[in-house]
C-alpha cells in the first residue's frame, strides 16, 4: 500500500533528484527460499514492463543470480571490481539475454561479504538509481555484513518468506532489523495449495497472521522452476504459465498498479477432506 | 484416510502443530529482543504491587517459560511488609520480613495462573504496535 502511494508520487514535483530509481532489496534470512529466484523473475517482469532494471547479486562468494539469468558465460567484471575500482560501472554491467532493459550486476566469487565497504555499496546503488528505474538487490542468507551491505544502499525491501516455521521466523527477525525505513512487502514462495488444503502446510494466512505485511503475492512451488533454472532461463518469460504470470502480477504490485496480489488456485476440496475438517475442527 | 482418521481422533494437523509452534517461538523471540520492554514491565509490576504490599525491588525475578501450549510469565516478589487492612502505615519489622521469604514460593505459585492469563496481553501489545504503527518500538529494539 506504501508503494500505491510512492509510485505515482515519483513522476510529481519532488525536488531534488526528480527521476531517482527504487533500490529495492530482496531478503528473507533464511536461506534456501528463493531469493535469487524470485531477484530473477520479478527482475524480468519489471523489465517486460519496460523499466530499466538492474539486478546486483550482493551475495558476494556465492555467485548465482548470473546462472538463474542464463549470463554466466558473460560475466567479464564483477561487483567488487566496481567497488574497488578496477572495473567502471558499464564494463561489469552484463546485458540480459531477452530484454534489453535489463542488467546484471554479478557477485564476485572468490571473495568474501565482508571485503564489502558498506559506504562504498551505498554510493554504487545510489550511481545505479540515477541510471536505472528499479535496482534490485540480492541479499545473501544471514543477518551479518554481508546481509547489512545489501540493505545499506536500498530504500525498500521485499521479504521472500516460505510457508515454514523456520523461514517464517526468520523473516521475523530480518524486518525488525529492517525497522520501518524499509516498509517490507511480503512474497510468500514455494506454496503448496493441495497441502495447505490436507492441513500438512502453513497458510498464506497463517504466515501473514505472524508477519503481518503487505502481501505483494504467492508464488507456488512448481517443479517448472527447476527446468528454467536448468536452462537460465526465469519463468517470468513464460508468460502464459501461471507461475510466470504470477511474477508479472507481483511486478505490476511493485510498480503501484492496483491489480490483486497473485494467489494459489482455490481447488475445491474432496468430500472426505471436507469431512475430515468437519471432524477434526478447524484444523486446515 | 489414515489422515482422516487423525482428525477424527483429534489428532492436530501438522500445519496446526507448525502454528502453535511458530506463535510461541516468535513469542519467546521477540522477548529476548526487547529486554528494556521486560524491564519496565517489571518496574510497572512492582508499582501495582507495591500499592498493597512493600516489596524488595532488588530481589525481584521475572522469568518466561514454556508451559505446554502457552508461555507463562513467572514473577518472584519477595515481600518485605504487609499494609494494614486499614492503615496507612507498613509493618516494616524483622518478623514481618522473615515471614515474607517464607512467603515467597507461594508468589509465583500464585502468579502462574495469573501470568497464563497475562501472556495474550504481552503479544497483542505487539500486534497491535505492529498493526497501527508498524512495529516502531519492537523494530526499533531489534535494531540495536
């Protein structure tokens, strides 16, 4: 709802930088929840849209974003040589395959978090946000420097929460680090809707019980994601799947559309599931 | 089947158990995060207290613990006097304070079921903070 507001806000009057792009930065804590994965849909929907995207992998040491995207072979320079000055801004820039609005930014690999000089991050996404309608960041797994590098220079973030004890309770603790300058929006990744129907899986619900944010969207859990990552190429492409469309919906959220927050198919139930919940209270 | 058959038998669901389990981690948590908040509680408590009894505020403890399928608020408040029904005054004497250590197991013992019962206040004070103001206070403490 924040972002409704600060949306059509930007093209308006405000002073100074009057075309600055949105540094939003993708966390979770936990890892293993998708944060790449979603960096790299929701990176090429925007850029379907027609924004200029890029996408900086923060997690320095763990190079990844560049496979999800299909551009490994075109890394030449990454982040750090950036930041330490070895490369400028455009040569570390890789152009996406299927869209020429979008970039990538690759981590370094054989280099470590903490060789990061937070002041110099924050400068580089502020370079990238005059140049780029939307920055998206990576952000490693933890909540230590590395974690605190990525944030540093982002002014949104988006928490990747999946439907599990400990990624729900991570995240808990990752937006109260964040504090309210971030305004963190929720996407709920990995859902299984015949699970959370039989009671054996958390609930978007039960999940935003807790968290209690503004929920940009659900991605499902399809096996479909592992074969576009095997060929790098993000599901967003497909845009008639429901996962992809999935992504453009989240997309159009972030970019202040009011269109409803993608959600899981509601299947109907079986007549014994249905029986089953009668009996056993409201346990779905 | 077997499935339904649980839940005839009222076994809870395993996103049920993930729940339950969730709420009072989080719980536990977000006390750990916020031990200025658990302070002025304890200042707040012995106020209360203090109105009808005089207490030792230096030896007071407050501890959480998990019971079963809550979180339960255990206070240790030795008392040192007793107001009178009626007076004013305190009795602050030597045998009114040995009386009082003896006292001391029946506070907590006492407090438990009230403590149960304190424990959905501690969270929906959170809720709610995060509901109107987006958790300014928690957040804040959990960013330090």
């Amino acid at each position: 709802m924040h972002q409704v507001q600060s949306v059509p806000a930007e093209p308006a009057p405000s002073a100074p930088a009057a075309k600055l792009g949105r540094a939003i930065v993708l966390t979770s804590g936990k890892g293993g929840v998708g944060k790449t994965t979603t960096t790299a849909n929701l990176g090429t929907a925007l850029a379907a849209r027609g924004a200029r995207v890029v996408l900086v992998d923060a997690d320095i040491g763990l190079r990844n974003l560049d496979i999800v995207l299909g551009l490994e072979s075109r890394v030449k320079h990454h982040l750090l040589d950036v930041l330490e000055e070895r490369a400028g801004v455009d040569d570390a820039l890789v152009s996406d395959k299927h869209s020429e609005n979008l970039f990538l930014l690759a981590a370094a690999q054989s280099r470590e978090k903490d060789e990061v000089e937070t002041e110099k991050m924050q400068a580089l996404i502020a370079a990238l946000r005059e140049r780029f309608d939307y920055v998206l960041i990576d952000c490693p797994a933890g909540i230590e420097l590395g974690f605190r590098n990525a944030v540093a220079g982002a002014d949104e973030a988006i928490v990747i929460c999946t439907p599990e004890v400990s990624a729900v309770r991570d995240v808990d603790r990752v937006v109260g680090l964040l504090g309210n300058r971030f305004r963190p929006q929720l996407i709920v990744n990995r859902l299984r809707p015949a699970m959370v129907r039989k009671g054996k899986m958390l609930s978007v619900e039960d999940v935003n019980a807790i968290l209690r944010l503004p929920l940009l969207g659900v991605i499902v859990d399809e096996p479909q994601i592992i074969v576009t990552t095997n060929r790098g190429e993000p599901l967003a492409l497909q845009r008639e799947s429901s996962t992809g469309a999935a992504y453009h919906a989240i997309a159009a959220r972030v970019a202040g559309e009011d269109v409803p927050a993608p959600m899981p198919p509601v299947a109907k139930s079986s007549i014994l599931e249905r029986l089953g919940s009668i009996f056993g209270g409201k346990r779905a | 089947m077997i499935e339904f058959l649980k839940r005839l038998f009222g076994q809870p669901s395993s996103s049920a158990t993930a729940k339950e389990r969730l709420r009072l981690v989080l719980m536990t948590d977000h006390l750990e995060l916020a031990p200025e908040m658990i302070e002025k509680m304890k200042h707040d408590l012995v106020d209360v207290i203090s109105r009808f009894v005089e207490v030792d505020r230096e030896r007071i403890e407050v501890s959480f613990e998990r019971q079963d399928r809550t979180l339960a608020m255990l206070a240790n408040i030795p008392i040192v006097a007793v107001n009178r029904p009626n007076g004013t005054g305190t009795n602050g004497n030597g045998t009114a304070t040995t009386g009082a250590v003896k006292e001391e197991p029946a506070v907590p013992a006492a407090s438990t079921p009230g403590a149960t019962a304190a424990t959905p206040p501690v969270r929906k004070r959170r809720r709610k903070k995060k509901a109107q103001a987006k958790a300014a206070a928690p957040a804040g403490a959990a960013a330090q």
